[in-house]
C-alpha cells in the first residue's frame, strides 16, 4: 500500500485510501480526528494536505 503522505493533492491517493471515501465505506471510526474536521471543513492549502494542515492548527492550539 502507498504512503498517503507522500501525495499533494487528496486527488493522488489510490481512491481506497481518500479520507471521505474510507468514511463512507468503513464509518467514522477508521479516520483520525483531523481527516474528519478537515472532511468536515472542506479544507486544504496548496502544498498541504488538509489533514496536515488541521494537523498543524490542532498542534498550536492543543490536540484534536
């Protein structure tokens, strides 16, 4: 299996390994607290994955 991390864009990822496709097929449960919020907030910033990036503001403010 490929490392996810190793992508730019949500679009490069083997499609059985896109976050909100893996929220359909296998539930909440299966992702991790920053691919949900950023499923949720529909975000992302060029160069960083959105879960990266939710990432990155959950560890200036705390945890998620």
């Amino acid at each position: 299996m490929e490392d996810p991390t190793n992508h730019n864009r949500i679009m490069d990822f083997e499609e059985s390994q896109r976050p909100r496709e893996r929220l359909e097929r296998s539930g909440p449960e299966a992702l991790s607290n920053a691919e949900l919020l950023a499923i949720l907030l529909r975000v992302g910033k060029k160069g960083l994955m959105p879960f990266k990036l939710v990432n990155k503001r959950c560890g200036s403010m705390g945890d998620c």
